[in-house]
C-alpha cells in the first residue's frame, strides 16, 4: 500500500476542477475503503477503492443526494463540510 494520500473513511470531500473552482461532481461521503487481493489487483486502484455517497447538481439544478458512488480516484477531492454549492 503506498503513502499517497487517499479518502478516509467518515469523512466527507469535495471535489474541484484543476483551476480550484468547485466542479460539478459536489461532496462524497465516504463509507467504506478497501483494497483487492494480490490475485484481484488493477493498477489503476493499487491505493484502493473508496465507496459512498455523493450529493450533488441533480439534473434539474438542485443540490440533492446523487446515490451511491464508487471511485479509486483521489485526484481533486478535498476534505470539506457538506454545503450548497456557489451559485453558477
């Protein structure tokens, strides 16, 4: 396991674009964090996969809760409490 950073489980993120302006894939709560076993592994998931639940721009322009979501990829969540979303 390496010691990049990676979700932490009961923590909630939020994820932004390069630029540093909130995108529009809003907060995860993450769940669960796991790792596959040696015979299981993918190189794209070696820091592990995390689950939860996202809240988000639904398609009709509110916030609301998006479901579950599943992702091994780190790159552009930060921790940050659950909010509503600047205005666009």
């Amino acid at each position: 396991m390496s010691s990049a950073p990676f979700f932490e489980v009961d923590t909630t993120y939020r994820h932004y674009l390069p630029s540093g302006e909130p995108s529009d894939e809003g907060w995860f709560l993450v769940e669960m964090v796991g790792t596959a076993p040696p015979a299981f592994e993918h190189h794209s998931e070696l820091l592990g996969v995390a689950f939860g639940w996202r809240r988000g721009l639904g398609p009709n322009g509110i916030v609301e809760g998006l479901g579950s979501y599943i992702t091994p990829d780190f790159a552009g969540w930060r921790v940050e409490a659950l909010g509503d979303p600047p205005a666009q």
